[in-house]
C-alpha cells in the first residue's frame, strides 16, 4: 500500500480543520444574520416583538399584507445571504489549504534534502558529516546534529572493528606459519628423533597459543551471556588464585600478600571474577622483577568499594597507558617480547569488571610498578 506523504498528511489535516471552523462559522453567522432580520421584519410590520415569522403556526391569513411583502425580501436576502456565506467558507477553505500546502512544503524541504543525502550514504562515507540545510527549523537541526553524531559513533565503531578484525588475523597468521613450516620441515626427509621432538614441541606450542587466542576472544564477546551472581569472600578468592599461580610466584621468587579485611565481599559471579583477577595477578607477575611483590588489597573509599591490585615490576610509561585495554595491544618492551601472550588479558579483565557495573582504572611509573584499581558503588 502507498503510504501518504507527510506534506500531504498535514495538508490533509489542515483542510479538514479550516472547514469544521469555517462551517461553524458560517452556519452561526447564518443563523444569527436570520434572527435579526426576522427582528427587522416584525419591527416593520409594528408587530409584538414575540411573533415569529418563520414559525409554522403562523398561517397567510395571520400575517399582514406588509409583512408579507417585507418577508418575502428578507426571505430572498437571507438566501443570499446563506449562499455568499456558504461560498465564502469554501473559498476561505480551499485558499487555507492551499497556503497549508505550501508552508507545510517549504517546513519539510530539509527533511527531504536530508532524507535524499541519507539514501547516498555508502560504507565509505561514514566519515563525512552531513550539511545542514539552509533555514532549517530547531527540531531539523536537531536531527542533523543527532544524525552526524550516530555517524561518528558507527564509524568509530567500524574501524575499530576493522582493526580488531586485522589484529585477530595477524595473531592468528603466525603460530599458523610456524606450524605449516614445521610440518613441511618434518616432510622434507628423514630427522634425528631429537630433531622431530623438537619440530613437534613447536607445532605443539603453536597450536597451545592458537587454541589460547580463541578461547580468550569467546570470553571477551559472551558479554549477551546471563550470569548469577552471589557474595564472594575476597581473601578465600584470591587464595584460590594465589595457590593455583604459586609455581610462578615461585620461579620468579615474588612476594604476594592479600588483606581484604577493609571490604571483605563483594556481589558477583565467582567464576567471571576468578578469571579477571587472575590474569591481573598473572600479568603482575610476568611484568614483575626477581625477588618483587605484589600487593592485594580493598576498601571503602567515599561510600565506594575498592579493590587494589599493585606490583614492584618494569611499569608502563605514560603513553601506553590509555591503549593497554585495546586487544591485542601490548607495550613494546624487553619483557614483552619474553613473555608469551595472546594480549587480551586485560580486555578480558575490562569486560568482566564492567558487565558487573564495577571500573577499572590504572596508574603506572616505570621502574616502580603498577597498580590497577577495581572500584564499584556500595
């Protein structure tokens, strides 16, 4: 079914009001116009003010011979009368809706200049902001300046999709070669069974680190995922997570202490949380030096429950700083490149910590450490 123009909606509308309060008009103007001539009848006549020459009672032979020939002329003016107003009307009518038509017109020109730019829009031309009409109306400028800002966002978004798109391939690209590579060097000729053990582990380690970056990116996007939350002990939590690590805080000889007695527990979902403060925890580690320590700690600050998550390690300088939970972001140093990772640790952390309506913010000075804060409202 065609629908109806919005010009023509309105035109519609219009016309159908100037005729109910034309009509209206007329017909009351009519009717009073009727009565005081009727009045100016009977005052001729030198009749009662209370005879009415219209009523059905009043017979020919009642009515005087000069108030029959008066009667007849007001009879004949009111015709005229009712006809000059009926025409009126229609003409006030038709005049009011063809102004209707052409205000209406000329208020949604730049909704339809805006509507015919919207349609040429392409993927490429998410960056261009669209121009605002001249004369435009307040709620049109509105519009304009909702819909450029709706733009910028989706553009921000596709290149930001486009750039995670790129960095998933890049990480995925690698550990891809290297075992393509491998097998094709295992199917070369014969090896030593050392040399095959060798070419194995690496083929192994690849597909570890593969299997790594796929599973981490299904944790970063199950965000539509329901999950139940409940109290969690703090200090038992991150004992768990101590234990599970301690190989690592081992081999590197670091400290780990936990007091959590300033705010002991929190509402949430004990898996989601297990995972993001163990990363922050393993990175802590990773990052750390020999002989360091990591600190773990919360409390209530401005009726807001904090919880601190601090190492002695290489720390980030300042401009790697906003950038360190992008996926796949990691900071270009020495250690860096001796630690193996998949780089969404931290942006795992990040969409953990905000689907439960909690912050994370960092502070870092390298050479001192770093120190990551967990903040949510009471």
């Amino acid at each position: 079914m065609h629908k109806k123009s919005l010009c023509f909606q309105i035109t519609l509308a219009t016309a159908l009001i100037l005729f109910l309060c034309s009509a209206a008009l007329t017909f009351f103007s009519v009717y009073q116009a009727g009565m005081q001539l009727s009045a100016v009848v009977v005052k001729m006549a030198e009749l009662p003010s209370s005879v009415n020459i219209d009523s059905p009672e009043m017979t020919g032979s009642d009515i005087p011979a000069p108030l029959i020939t008066n009667a007849s002329i007001v009879s004949e003016a009111k015709m005229q009368f009712n006809l000059a107003g009926i025409a009126a009307m229609l003409l006030i009518t038709a005049f009011g809706t063809g102004l209707a038509y052409v205000a209406a017109k000329k208020a949604l020109t730049p909704i339809r200049t805006f509507s015919h730019t919207v349609s040429t829009i392409t993927e490429n031309d998410l960056d261009i902001p669209i121009q605002e009409h001249a004369g435009s109306s307040s709620e049109t400028e509105l519009l304009y300046r909702s819909f450029n800002t709706m733009m910028e966002r989706l553009n921000r978004s596709f290149s930001m999709q486009k750039n995670f798109s790129a960095k998933v391939a890049h990480e995925l690209k690698n550990p891809l070669a290297t075992i393509i590579a491998n097998a094709q060097v295992a199917k070369l000729g014969p090896l030593s069974a050392e040399e095959y053990l060798q070419t194995l582990d690496a083929i192994e380690r690849n597909a570890k680190r593969l299997q790594l970056i796929i599973e981490n990116l299904f944790h970063l996007y199950d965000g539509q995922i329901e999950f139940e939350c409940k109290h969690i002990q703090l200090d038992e939590m991150f004992s768990n997570i101590l234990e599970e690590i301690s190989p690592k805080l081992q081999e590197q000889n670091i400290t780990a202490t936990v007091d959590c007695t300033g705010f002991p527990s929190v509402m949430g979902n004990y898996d989601l949380l297990y995972r993001a403060f163990y990363n922050l925890i393993e990175n802590a580690i990773k990052y750390n030096i020999k002989n360091g320590e990591i600190h773990i700690t919360s409390e209530i600050d401005s009726n807001r429950g904090k919880i601190i998550v601090s190492d002695t390690g290489c720390g980030i300088s300042a401009e790697h700083l906003p950038q360190i939970f992008d996926p796949f972001y990691r900071v270009n140093t020495s250690r860096s490149h001796k630690t193996a990772g998949s780089g969404l640790g931290l942006s795992i952390v990040k969409s953990i910590i905000e689907r439960h309506g909690w912050s994370i913010s960092v502070s870092s000075e390298v050479g001192r450490g770093t120190l990551f804060t967990i903040s949510q409202f009471q």
